[in-house]
C-alpha cells in the first residue's frame, strides 16, 4: 500500500481493514517523510513501525461486502 492510500485509510469514516502479514492491524500513525507506518495488531495489540509497502487492504468480496 502505498502512503497516500494509508491517509485516506487513516481519515476514514468507516473501518477499512488492514494486513501486515498474516495479523490485521489498525494504522496509528504514518511518517510520510519515510513512509514508515506505526500499526497496532488487533489480536495482540503489539505496536510496530512497519513500510507502508508492506501493508495491505481487505479484500470487501471475503466479507461479504459491496463488489
């Protein structure tokens, strides 16, 4: 994912979900200068600086949601 695209999550209305890996994660902070992203797991809740690059979005189809 790219930085611009963790913004739009960041500045969200609604819940939009997160993977880093195999945990999902909600996006705490971006360093746009460095494109790093401070993520907290859900499952855990572990804090971590991660790339944006290596984060990913939901797939809506998986849940049911609008196609």
């Amino acid at each position: 994912m790219d930085v611009q695209r963790a913004k739009e999550i960041m500045e969200s209305h609604g819940v939009i979900g997160v993977h880093y890996g195999d945990s999902s994660v909600w996006l705490e902070r971006i360093h746009e200068d460095t494109g790093v992203v401070e993520v907290r797991e859900l499952e855990t809740e572990k804090r971590m600086e991660v790339p944006s690059a290596a984060l990913f979005e939901d797939d809506f189809a998986e849940y049911g949601g609008p196609s």
